[in-house]
C-alpha cells in the first residue's frame, strides 16, 4: 500500500466523491448532494478523507468530531479494490485525527443489512451496541 495517498478532501474532489459513492457507498444518505458535501467540507475541511491510488480515487471516510464525540460515516472502498487494506488505512487516519483533538471514542453509522460492512468494522476492532444500532470503539491517547 505504499502507493496509497490519503489526504483531506477539497472543494474540487466533491463531484468525483458524489459520483464514487454512487459505485462503492451502500445505500444513500439525505445529505449525498453537492450542497450537503459542501457544507461538510466548508465547515471542518479535515473531515472528508480520501484514499487515492494512481491518481483514482479508490475509499472515503467522513471521521466528524462535534467536541463531545468522534463519528465515521461514509467508509466506502471501490468494489475492485476491497480487502487491500484501504479501509484499514483509512480508519487508522481517521482515528488519528480524533486522538489529536482529544475524542475518546468512535462511532460508526453502518446499515444494519450490510453484513460485508459489518464484518469490516468487526475486523478493525469495532463492535455493535444493538440498543443504539452503532458501532464503538475506545481510542487510544
């Protein structure tokens, strides 16, 4: 995975995300519109992450921090390119940017009809908490 960048999104990655998700993401969101990714963008410019790979956008992950809690959304790794260690590579940024603005533990939001997902989540040390349909895990300091 050495040839694998992962960087912030910008202003001009947000067709190329809105058009990725509609291939790799599972289900749709209310906020998978330009003005939705927008805002996100505008609004905390390190939470949108990108996995690149020869210059193709190849995984996605939303790692949003509210000051109280650390939330991921929007991990999505093209189908061609599952179990390379994008995913992996992108949680483990993700979860650095929570542990360097003091968030204590993530919560993943995972529909609960994706099994592939949630052997994912499982694997990354993620586990379900069925009375709130989320999946937690204590971040490291």
């Amino acid at each position: 995975m050495s040839d694998l960048r992962i960087r912030a999104a910008g202003p001009e990655d947000l067709d190329t995300v809105l058009a990725f998700w509609k291939t790799a993401a599972e289900g749709t969101s209310i906020s998978d519109d330009r003005d939705g990714v927008e805002r996100l963008v505008a609004r905390d410019p390190e939470a949108l992450i990108l996995a690149e790979q020869d210059g193709e956008l190849v995984g996605t992950v939303i790692a949003g921090f509210d000051g109280w809690r650390c939330h991921l959304y929007r991990l999505a790794v093209h189908p061609g390119r599952r179990r390379r260690g994008i995913g992996s590579a992108l949680l483990a940024a993700a979860e650095e940017r929570f542990a360097a603005l003091g968030g204590r533990r993530a919560d993943a939001m995972v529909l609960v009809r994706n099994e592939t997902a949630h052997r994912a989540w499982g694997a990354a040390g993620y586990a379900p908490e069925e009375h709130w349909r989320r999946w937690v895990k204590p971040l490291p300091f």
